[in-house]
C-alpha cells in the first residue's frame, strides 16, 4: 500500500501515464460523453458541429475536472486534426486529378473518428484519459 494520498478533487491516479483520474462516476459519465458528443454531433449536423462540444465541455469543466478537462482537450485536439485531414481530402477531390486519393483520405477521417471516439468514450467510463492518436494540433490542454 502506497502512503500517497489523493489530492481533493483529482480522484484516482494513472502514475503509468501522468493523466488524473476520475473524481467521481459523474466525471467518468462526463468524460464518455464528452468523448461520444462529436459522434452524437456528426449524426445532428453531418459533422459540422463536432468541434463545439467538447470545446464547450472544455470551457465548462476546465476548472471543476481535471479528468473531463483532459477527456474534452483530447477530443477536440483529435476532432481539429480529423477535420483540417478532410478539409485536405475534399481539397483533392475537387481537383479531380487527386479525387481518388482524395476519397481515401476523407473516408479514413470519417472511419478514425467514428472508431476512436468509441473507444475513448469506452476507456472514459473506465476513469481513463484516452490519448488519442493522429493529433497534428494540440489547442487545447
């Protein structure tokens, strides 16, 4: 048994990865849905407001979570990179000469994001910060 004790408000502690944990299960509830808003977002608005909410889930709980903090700043981080790939993609697509490569891009960008934010959303209700990969823009921390 380690004699460390929890600081107040920062829940349980991955030493393995420096990330602090749940508080509480309102937290962990906070952070899967945090990490599922974009999806929820992608079906309501065909991917135009994926970015909203967890910026909006960011500016929220930055001061009251630490772990729903992280949960919404790697969503967004991941979501801001997904979406500047497509921006790319239909740049190609449009260019026709690039189309297929294009369409490869853009359909890998729909295909991560649908996968990936599942899989945070399920190591968030774990009381896990799911690193995302493919984050080219860290803006939020």
């Amino acid at each position: 048994m380690s004699s460390y004790q929890v600081p107040q408000g920062y829940g349980s502690y991955d030493g393995s990865r420096g990330e602090p944990g749940p508080g509480s299960e309102q937290d962990k509830t906070l952070g899967m849905l945090t990490n599922l808003s974009p999806l929820i977002a992608m079906v309501i608005t065909v991917n135009f407001a994926s970015l909203i909410a967890p910026w909006v889930m960011w500016l929220l709980y930055k001061e009251k979570s630490p772990f729903v903090r992280r949960c919404a700043a790697h969503t967004f981080n991941f979501d801001l990179s997904m979406w500047v790939v497509a921006i790319i993609g239909w740049a190609m697509i449009l260019s026709i000469i690039l189309s297929p490569i294009g369409i490869v891009l853009v359909g890998l960008s729909g295909l991560a994001q649908i996968i990936l934010h599942i899989v945070g959303a399920l190591q968030a209700n774990k009381g896990l910060v799911y690193n995302y990969p493919m984050q080219f823009f860290k803006v939020l921390n």
